[in-house]
C-alpha cells in the first residue's frame, strides 16, 4: 500500500535536501557515491524504501556505513526523511528514483550489498518481469555489485520468495540463510520493516534468504 499523493511534498522534501534528492539523476552519479559521503566506506542499498523505519534503524547501527536508499514515490521519501533526521543520521542518502533504471547510476562493482524487502508481488504471470527479482532485474544489481556482494531478501509472499529462488539459480546466484519462517527464531541482527512488523503481528510467516554474486 503507497500513501496517496499530498499536496507540497516536493517543497516539504526541501527542507531535507541535505541528505534527499528528488532531481533525476544522471549517469554522472555512477563511480562517484563514495565522494558524495566523502569517504571510502562500504555502500549498502535499499531498493523501496518505504517509510524508513529499516534503513533508518540498520544506519544508526552501522554508522560505518553508507547507506542509499532508493524509493519511487516522494510522499514515502518524505516519511523517510523525517525518521532519519530524527536520528541526526550522517550516512544515510535517500533518492526519489524508479529502480528500473539502476544500472543507469551505479558503476561496475560499485555496491556491496542491496537491500530488497518486501517488494511488490504482482502476482499476476504476465506481470512478472515487473518483480525486483525477475531475472533481468537481477543481471543488472549484479553488474553493480562487487565481487561476493550480497543481496538481501525479504517477503511475506511464499509465492514470490519461490519464484524467486527460481530466478536466483538462472541467474547463477548463489543462495544462503533460507527461512520460511524468519520470526520463529529471530535473528538478533534482524531489523524489521514497516510491512514485516504487520505481516507478523497477522500471523503471515516472513521469508527470507542472502543471495551472493
């Protein structure tokens, strides 16, 4: 579910334009993401950030971090804007951005790991190159992950999170850390989502798996 359109979100976003970016970005931003932060660290993506409850969390434990995230709906972005400023997070860097042209903006063994929660099932077969882990998809975070970069999964639909096990092998992926039922024996390092905290308390099993280049 996306929040509905509301007037002035783009002059609200101003007022974060410190850490959020709502111009398109060019293919000059790709190789030059560590100047940006102005330092050499690591690079972690969320693709759909949501409201910012997981990437908020995960960057204020791990400020050693640079962490992007990407999101397609300014009303969202803005949701997440406030929870990282409320953090007064230094390494954290959020774009108003379709992920359908990622490839566009990252350089070659530029990430080192991406972050997919939750995604949008669309359920439906003739829509299926639409999923973030269709294989096409998966052939370009893998141009601009590094060398044993990650990709980290999470859904609540066991459709999907099948379907896409299936797309990890053709796009000869390796696949660790398989759940079906990640809350039966949380992890302590989980960070839960806005979604995964609902999906939970209805009862819904998450799950989840590490896929490595």
């Amino acid at each position: 579910m996306r929040l509905r359109k509301k007037p002035h979100t783009f002059e609200k976003l101003e007022n974060f334009s410190d850490f959020v970016t709502v111009e398109k970005i060019d293919a000059s931003r790709a190789g030059q993401w560590q100047n940006l932060f102005g330092n050499e660290n690591q690079i972690f993506v969320e693709l759909g950030t949501g409201k910012g409850d997981f990437i908020s969390q995960l960057a204020e434990k791990n400020p050693q971090i640079n962490f992007i995230g990407l999101e397609m709906e300014p009303a969202v972005v803005l949701a997440a804007a406030r929870k990282v400023q409320e953090k007064n997070l230094s390494n954290v860097k959020l774009f108003v951005f379709d992920i359908n042209n990622i490839e566009e903006i990252f350089d070659e063994n530029e990430i080192d790991r991406l972050y997919i929660n939750f995604c949008d099932p669309w359920p439906k077969k003739r829509h299926a190159k639409r999923r973030l882990t269709y294989i096409t998809f998966l052939q370009k975070y893998k141009k601009s992950l590094k060398p044993r970069g990650e990709i980290h999964f999470k859904t609540d639909n066991r459709g999907l999170f099948d379907f896409s096990l299936e797309q990890f092998a053709l796009a000869n992926l390796k696949v660790s850390e398989i759940s079906y039922n990640l809350h039966a024996a949380e992890p302590s390092e989980n960070i839960r989502t806005e979604y995964e905290n609902r999906f939970s308390a209805a009862g819904v099993p998450i799950n989840r798996c590490v896929v490595t280049i």
